[in-house]
C-alpha cells in the first residue's frame, strides 16, 4: 500500500475515514437491520483483516454514510486537548449533500444517538474499544440566511439551525493507529449508489491497492452474509450489487468478472482519487508506556 503523509501530499483535509472502518464489521451492510437480523446486544464479524466486536447497538452504512458526509461539511471543526473531536455542521446541508430532504434534520439529530455502539477493533498491529458520540447538540438559534421549507401540511417556512456532534477520544485515536483513508472526491457517487451492501463494497475496495477477490468472499468479509445465510437471500445480495455494476465500473473502476478458478471475481486498481495517510505518531509499545509512567512516578502501578 502506498501510504503519504500530509506534507507530502499538501492536502489539509481531514482524511474520511480509516482503513479498518471500511473493511467490515463496524459499519454493517445495511440501510437499516433487516427483520430477520438476530436482535442481539453483541455482533462479531471477523475476517482476515481484523475482528470487530459491537455491543448496544449495530451500525450501518447510514451511519458511516452520515459520519464522512459531517466530516465533508462541517461548517467548523475541533480538536480538544484530550483527543475528543467536535464537528458543527449544518444539518440542511449535510442531508442535501446526501440526497435526503434537508428539512428531515430531526431524523438525522436523532440518528447521532446509534453512535453509542461500542466498538472494539482488533488487527495483528492494534486493538482499540471505545464509543464514538461523546456529546450531540442543536442550536436554537436560525442560521442566518438560510430558508428550510415547512413540513407537509405548513404554509410557513422555517430556518434551520446548527447541530453539533462531538466524538470520543476512541474516534480520533483510530486515525492515529490506523492508515487513514482520503476519497472525498468519490463520496458523492458512493452516496448516489442504491444498495448499502454496493456502497459496503466499494468501500471495501476504495480501502486496498489492488483486489482480486471472490465477491462471495467479499460479502462474507462484510457481514453481509455467513454459512448459514439462506441461498435465496444469498442470490439476492449478490444481484443487489450485480445490478449497480455499472456504477461501480464508471466510478470507482470496480469490475465484476469470472477468476482463474470459474468464480465471480471482484477486480479493482487503485483509483486516482484516493490516497492513503500513515498515522502521525507511531504508537509505543505498553511497555514502553508503563515505563515512563513508572519514571514519572517512581511506582510501578501504571494505567495504561
């Protein structure tokens, strides 16, 4: 993989995601759980990349839709002391960027509330749990300027407000284990494709190099189907991303082909539009840490 840095590259936004939220698990794919889905406070997903363990609560790729198109938006951002992340942001905007009706900010202040999954992330370099919401907040004070039809059946329009959303230190410190990854470019066609289980496969490749992989293994990887999964559901998924292939090959350069072996094959090169961030600090060791705390203190009790 080649990973830059930010001097290297110039670009001073701030990188949509990381590497690891794309690969499955914590961003199930999904608009919304399925019926069928076991109502469970616990869901594991675990591919070769990593294993990822949610609790009180699943997320989807509305969510993650939701999180990079905030981050794409924001009207301003902050980073506190103690790592945690503040973003303000105009719901109207971000819900038109997404091609949702701007006066629906009510839902969308409502969503913010299922970040309180917990998370635990765990790869062969690291292992992180945490939340992600710290706090959410919606001014009441108009946004000057700024016009928001009335609700069905209103003849008054309305002005919108500014909403806040501030994650836990857990969400910056991915990007600081984790190679983070930069597609603002392509995110509006990642929001124009239909089916969540397509935008979870495009993430998917936007996160590597080069894939050359079985599509069954592919949304196996996801979560969005397992050993047990029906044959009927199973044709189902696969034709959701059969039918947005077009998309996929136009703009991300995704294609579905046959393998070597006979099997539908998912073929990607990476894409000019994305790039790839190395942490900003390398992380040290626990022992390393546990020393300098033992240092500091004289003690060999540390928290670590």
């Amino acid at each position: 993989m080649a990973i830059k840095t930010r001097s290297q590259t110039g670009d001073k936004d701030l990188a949509t995601t990381t590497v690891h939220q794309c690969r499955g698990g914590v961003f199930l794919p999904y608009k919304e759980l399925p019926r069928t889905h076991p109502d469970v406070t616990i869901v594991i997903t675990q591919n070769q990349w990593e294993k990822v363990t949610l609790k009180r609560g699943r997320l989807t790729q509305t969510h993650q839709n939701i999180l990079e198109s905030i981050i794409v938006n924001a009207e301003a951002t902050r980073k506190l002391p103690d790592g945690r992340f503040a973003f303000l942001y105009s719901p109207a905007k971000v819900l038109r960027y997404m091609g949702i009706t701007p006066k629906h900010h009510s839902w969308l202040y409502d969503k913010l509330s299922d970040f309180n999954t917990e998370i635990e992330i765990e790869t062969e370099i690291f292992r992180r749990a945490g939340v992600l919401l710290y706090e959410k907040g919606e001014s009441k004070v108009p946004i000057p300027g700024r016009i928001l039809p009335g609700e069905k059946g209103e003849k008054r329009t309305k002005q919108p407000c500014y909403q806040l959303i501030v994650f836990h230190p857990f969400f910056s410190r991915l990007f600081d284990v984790d190679v983070a990854i930069h597609y603002r470019g392509l995110l509006p066609a990642i929001l124009k494709l239909k089916r969540a289980v397509t935008q979870a496969v495009a993430r998917f490749c936007l996160s590597h190099d080069r894939v050359n992989m079985a599509l069954l293994d592919i949304l196996t990887a996801l979560g969005a189907m397992n050993k047990d999964t029906p044959e009927r559901t199973r044709r189902h998924i696969i034709k959701q991303v059969r039918d947005e292939i077009e998309a996929l090959e136009k703009d991300f350069g995704i294609e579905l082909r046959k393998m070597a072996d006979g099997r539908e094959g998912v073929f990607y090169q990476k894409h000019p539009k994305v790039w790839f961030e190395s942490p900003e600090k390398p992380i040290p060791p626990l022992l390393t840490v546990i020393e300098a705390q033992k240092s500091e203190t004289g003690q060999g009790a540390a928290t670590v």
